[in-house]
C-alpha cells in the first residue's frame, strides 16, 4: 500500500497570499496518478486536480498541481476567500487488483 | 445536470446490517466505473470498494473484504453498498463516486463527481 503524507498539517495564510501544499508517497506513483481534492466543512469533496497536473472542468487557473515520482505539489497562487478548506491528495496509480487506492491525511488552509 | 444521492444511512447495532444506495443521474450511468468512499468523524477519506460499469468486476479495501458487497443495478441507475457484520469502527459518512473516464481501470482514476453522502452509526 503506498502510504501519502501530506505536509503541513496545517496553513495559516492571508487572502491574496501563495500556498504551497505537498503529498510525499512512500513509493513511486505510477504514471503521476495522483489527484487533489478540496473538501469544505459538511460537503463532499471535490475534484481540483487529476494525473498530476491536469486541471478538473470548472476549476479555477489559480489551482496548479505538479511533481512525479514520490513528491507533489498543489499551488493557490492567490487564496480566495473561498479557498479556505481542507485539501487531499489521492493516488490511484497503484490499485486494485494488486494494489489500493489510498487518500493523504489532508492539510488544512486557515485564515491567518 | 450529473448528480449521485445516497440514501439508507442510519443508526445501527453492532453486528447489524445496512444497505446504502446511491442513485445516479445525469449520464450513462453503465458506461461508469464507481466507488464507495467514507470519512469517519472528524478523519481523512477513505477507499471502500469499488465496481465496473457492467458490474463484473468488484474490489474492495481489506478492512470491509468479507463483510462488504458493492453492487450496481444498471436498469435502475442505482449503485448499492451491502454492508453486513457492522463494527464501531464502520461509523462514518459514505458517499458514493463516478470515475470521470469510462476507458480506464476500476478504481483506476480519480472521482470528479461525489453524492452528498450518507451517516452510518454503528453503536449499541
């Protein structure tokens, strides 16, 4: 099983401000398989990124996503008010039969 | 509009049974791989299960195998969770999820769209 570790638990940041969120697996994930999801208090989640860096229908172009390999990253270029939530990563490179997926831990942006 | 409501959610006893269903809307309902998913209070998400478009492949997370059963009824746009054998530790929101691409693996690609998601209480 490969095991997401995201970093910080937690972001104090101002609107207008950059934050910088990572997802470190703890093996290679396969064809950069990952995705991002932001998740608001009380709703389901919702999808931001996929493979990666691909940008999901509707998403704003603040949203960025980047890496390979074991180490990702979700950019805000500027935080919205809106923005202030809880973020997951998700990697479906290894799964089922021989693998599962499996969700990070989250971090969650805060107003500072 | 494309839209997942789960219902069936509820109270339970440990040991019990409860049946969670997701009806789909929206797009060709057959044509989708899906998922369960769930978030214990307060925790991360957490894979569940996970099954074809035409229903003949299933896949489930090692902590429900043998307890767990995830099906589909493609006539009635309707995806179903079986869950037997109910453990305190089973307690959590379940949503359901539609994979966005209908040529990749099951369980092989994110979820673009989620139901609003159903509590399971297992507790005596």
């Amino acid at each position: 099983e490969i095991v997401l570790t995201q970093s910080p638990a937690t972001l104090s940041l101002s609107p207008g401000e950059r934050a910088t969120l990572s997802c470190g697996a703890s093996q290679s994930v396969s064809s950069s398989y990952l995705a991002w999801y932001q998740q608001k208090p009380g709703l389901a989640p919702r999808l931001l990124i996929y493979d990666a860096s691909s940008r999901a229908t509707g998403i704003p172009d603040r949203f960025s996503g980047s890496g390979s390999g074991t180490d990702f990253t979700l950019t805000i270029s500027r935080l919205e008010p809106e923005d202030f939530a809880v973020y997951y990563c998700q990697q479906y490179g290894s799964s089922p039969p021989l693998g599962t997926l499996t969700f990070g831990g989250g971090t969650k942006v805060e107003i500072k | 509009e494309v839209q997942l409501v789960e219902s069936g959610g509820g109270l339970v006893q440990p040991g019990g049974s409860l049946r969670l269903s997701c009806a789909a809307s929206g797009f060709t309902f057959s044509s989708y791989a899906m998922s369960w998913v769930r978030q214990a209070p307060g925790k991360g998400l957490e894979w569940v299960s996970a099954i074809s478009g035409s229903g003949g492949s299933t896949y489930y997370a090692d902590s429900v195998k043998g307890r767990f059963t995830i099906s589909r009824d493609n006539s009635k746009n309707t995806l179903y969770l079986q869950m037997n054998s109910l453990r305190a530790e089973d307690t959590a929101v379940y949503y359901c999820a539609k994979q966005p691409d209908p040529l990749r693996a099951v369980a092989g690609d994110a979820f673009d769209i989620w139901g609003q998601g159903t509590m399971v209480t297992v507790s005596s």
